[in-house]
C-alpha cells in the first residue's frame, strides 16, 4: 500500500483545499478525453455509430491492437503519476480543447436540421413498393426526384402537391387501356387494375355467370388487352305450343334455341335473325314451316277477231269461227307457317291446250230503210208481243229467236245470216216485213193481230 495520504491539496486554484469527499478520484481534477477516445485507459479511438438511415454504412474498420496489460500495481503508480502531470497542465488543455468543443456543437446543430429535412417514405409504384429517404417538400417533387412520370389516365395517392412528412405512403397506379365488347357493345375503357377480375369489377361488370373470353386471373400489362364479355341473361323460347324460359350467356340467338333443346328442322325459322345477340327478357318465337303443292287448270282466254263483210247489213255480225278457250295447268307452293296457310306462291305453269280464235264477220252493207206494203204496219207492237222486244230473245226450246222469233231456216231463206238473235233490230224488222210481203201475218198466229193496231 503507498503511505501518500488520501488526498493531495490543489494549490493551483487559490490555496489549500478541504478535503475532497470523493477520496483520490476527485472529479474536478479527472482528465479531459479527446472526442473520439475511449475515457479510461487503455486510451483507444472507439467509432461514432450514429449515421442518417440515407447516409451508407462505412466499411469496417480493422481493431486497434490493444497495448499490452500492465499488473494492477504498476497501472495504480502510473495512474497517480500521470494525475500529477494533467493536474499541472489543466488551464492549458482547456484552452486547446475550447475551439474543438464550439465546431462540435456548431456540427451538431447542422446535423439536427439536415435530419429533421429527411423524410422516411414508402412509395409504391404499380404494385412495387419501396422505401426510400428524401427532402422532397410533396408529392410531385417527389416524383420527379424519382424520375416517375404519370399521365392523364394515371392515378396518383395522395395527389400531387401534397405535402410530405416522414413515414407517409404514395402510391401511383398506371392506367391500362381495355378494348371490351360486353353483351355485343364495343367500348374502350382505361383502368388501374392489374388483372380482367379486378378491371370488370371495376367496370362494374357482373361476372358470375359470364362468359369472358379470358381466363379472369389474366395479367393486364401496360399495353393493355381486348376481352369478349356476354353477361347471363333470361330468354324465353316458344315453340310448338310451349315456352321456354332459360338464362344463358350465348352469344347468338341461334345458341339460345340450341341451348333450350329446341332443334329446327327443313325451313323452320326464328322471329328474329338467328345471329343477332339475345337481349335480357326478349321473347323469341320458332316459326314451324311445311310447304306443300297444289296443280289448279286455268282456262286461257281465246281472241275475237272481226273482219268486214259488205255483203251483209251494217249492224250484222256473223260468228264464221266460235272461239275456243286453252287450257293450263299451274302448280303452287303453299307454306303454312305454325299451322297457318300462307299466300299460295305460283311455282310453274304449263300449258295444256292452245286457246282457238273466234272469227268473226261483221256487215258493211247500209240497211234498207222500207219495204214497199209493210211499212205502214205496227212492228213495235208485233215485238212487245213476240219477245217483249229483246231482239236478243230466244224461246225455251231455243229455235226461235230475235225480235220477230225467226227460225233459223226461216231466217236464212229471207237472205239473213246466222242466227236472227244475233242480227241487229234494223235487220230483223226488214227482214219480218218481207215475210210479211210474202206470207202476210200467218207466220205469227198469236200475235199478227197486233200488226194492224
């Protein structure tokens, strides 16, 4: 043990000292350590570990080999001693060391402002998230720090130019064009989602029972992509009597029928054109279809033709040649539709029997107007009686006929031609007065009185 008393007087303040209640590790007189150096021996350089989370770790140091271990006897010796010597030298260490303590504090004041500029961020940029430290004052620095453009059909949160502060979140989501055809509509829509379930729903497209022409997993890329998308809908079917309601996302109405287990059969039709698309609720009809023929004869109309005559009166018409109809055959096609007789449709014609032509002789010769002994008498009268004045009439037995009810040999004999009926009225009375002239009123037994009033 060292007999040097528990502690020493410290003359250099101003005279003698109490003693000190901290024995001999007074804290007035310990030593002033360097920035940087452990504060007890061995005096060893130590890191500063604080770094700013932006600022990269350094690389690591190899340790400073430790001076070699004294024995507890010779470090106490050594200790007093050296207390001694730093005792002396305080005023001038304090001196030296005062400069270096105001460049630290003037350090660690720009350090407290560079950090509390630092903002901790996590930004997600189309479903990559990072996290980064930046002195960006909002959204949109923020961006362009990061070299991330958006456009119109981009989405950005929260929206440029707001404020940032340390831990907030950003998020921007890329826009994606979707060429979609729903229920037969073409459209061109943009959306941020990254898959076909995520961008119909987005849409607001019903999916369950659907038809999608890809898989709804399906990735969209920055490129975009085209889906075919037919939405369940309810469609009624009626045929032979019956309907039939279904819920189908067939893609004609066609598909619809064939789906109802309706089959069409030869000419069988729709209501509709059977490759339009199904709308929700419509009603299509099947439309059953039989054709039958059915072969009808026509008569053919024969021609009159009439030729001039001069040796018979004018007004007389002789038939040389009766005409004779033709004859065709016609073939039509009759379509009932649902049991319903449609309009009969001429098919083929055929011709049977060529129609015959009447010939015809017509007079050109001028009536006489008066035969000599018979024109005094009443005609009219003779006709009232006789015919009722048709000069058309014809008797029940038809061998009388005319005005006058000549028979034809009677008729021909007097110089007519044909049958009297079919002579003019002129030419019947002319012809009745010169078979008066011959036979008197004989050849009109009943009604030859009515000639003389």
């Amino acid at each position: 043990m060292s007999s040097s008393p528990p502690y020493e007087t410290y003359s250099t303040l101003g005279g003698p000292q109490p003693p000190s209640p901290y024995g001999e590790h007074d804290p007035h007189t310990a030593e002033t350590v360097v920035y940087g150096m452990l504060s007890s021996p061995p005096y060893v350089p130590y890191e500063d570990t604080y770094r700013p989370a932006y600022e990269p770790l350094p690389a690591p140091q190899p340790s400073p080999t430790l001076p070699q271990q004294q024995v507890p006897g010779e470090r106490i010796r050594e200790g007093r001693a050296a207390r001694r010597r730093k005792g002396s030298e305080r005023p001038d260490t304090i001196r030296r060391l005062l400069p270096q303590a105001l460049v630290v504090a003037f350090l660690a004041g720009g350090t407290t402002a560079f950090v509390a500029k630092d903002k901790a961020i996590e930004l997600n940029v189309d479903g990559k998230p990072r996290t980064l430290h930046t002195f960006a004052d909002d959204v949109t620095e923020l961006l362009a720090d990061e070299g991330v453009a958006v456009g119109a059909h981009d989405v950005v949160a929260p929206a440029s130019g707001t404020a940032l502060a340390s831990g907030d979140e950003v998020h921007v989501h890329y826009g994606r064009p979707v060429r979609i055809t729903l229920d037969g509509e073409r459209r061109e829509l943009w959306t941020t989602a990254h898959t076909v379930e995520e961008a119909l729903r987005q849409f607001g497209v019903r999916v369950e029972g659907a038809y999608l022409s890809l898989a709804r997993s399906q990735k969209i890329g920055r490129h975009g992509l085209a889906i075919d998308v037919r939405t369940e809908r309810t469609v009624t079917i009626i045929a032979d009597g019956r309907a039939r309601t279904i819920r189908t996302n067939a893609a004609t109405v066609g598909e619809a029928v064939r789906e109802a287990g309706i089959t069409l059969r030869g000419e069988d039709a729709l209501s509709v054109s059977p490759a339009s698309f199904p709308r929700d609720g419509q009603a299509v009809t099947v439309l059953r279809v039989t054709d039958s023929k059915e072969v009808r004869e026509e008569a053919i109309p024969f021609d009159v033709r009439r030729t001039q005559d001069a040796t018979l009166f004018k007004g007389t018409e002789v038939v040389e040649q009766s005409g004779r109809p033709g004859l065709r055959r016609v073939t039509f096609t009759i379509r009932a539709v649902n049991g319903v007789k449609q309009k009969p449709r001429r098919v083929r014609t055929e011709v049977v029997r060529e129609p015959r032509a009447q010939l015809v002789r017509v007079g050109s010769k001028p009536m006489p107007t008066s035969v000599a002994g018979a024109d005094h008498l009443d005609w009219g009268s003779l006709a009232a009686c006789e015919s009722g004045g048709r000069p058309n009439a014809v008797d029940p037995s038809g061998t009388y006929g005319g005005l006058y009810q000549f028979d034809t040999q009677t008729w021909q004999s007097l110089g007519g031609s044909g049958r009297p009926q079919d002579a003019s009225g002129a030419e019947q009375t002319l012809r009745a007065k010169k078979l008066y002239v011959k036979r008197g009123a004989g050849p009109w037994p009943h009604c030859g009185g009515r000639l003389h009033g």
